[in-house]
C-alpha cells in the first residue's frame, strides 16, 4: 500500500500566495481523497438487546409498577 500525500502541492496550485495563503477572494483548494482513510475492516452491526439484560430491565419495571400497585391500594384502604 503506497502513501499519497492528500494535501495540495503549492508549487502546482493556483490562486495561493507565497507561504500557501489564499489572497481574498479566491476559493482554497480542495483536499484530495485520502484512500487510507476508514475502518479497515466492515462495520458489524449488532443483533438488538441480548436476553439477560432484557429480562433483568422488564423484572424491574414490573417490581416498580407492582410496588405502586400495592402503594396505591394500601392508600385507598
């Protein structure tokens, strides 16, 4: 894998003034690909919720409501 310098040769480019600036009204160049750039290897998504922390959340929240439950019904009488 060979490197490519993805930054403009000032040498070459127009519009840039010595020391590489760009005198005002002139657009900048643009920066070239960089073919290095990016995961080397794909992205693996993953498959959702795993079933213990799913379950452990859903026990919770059926605790807490059955907490309120009997909190309100304990009130009522």
């Amino acid at each position: 894998m060979s490197h490519v310098n993805p930054d403009p040769e000032p040498e070459r480019t127009t519009g840039l003034e010595p020391g590489g600036g760009v005198p005002p009204g002139e657009t900048p160049p643009a920066e070239s690909s960089m073919p290095e750039a990016g995961p080397r290897e794909p992205h693996v998504q993953s498959r959702g919720w795993a079933k213990a922390p799913l379950t452990l959340i859903l026990l919770l929240v059926v605790l807490i409501a059955a907490f309120f439950l009997v909190y309100a019904l304990v009130l009522i009488l």
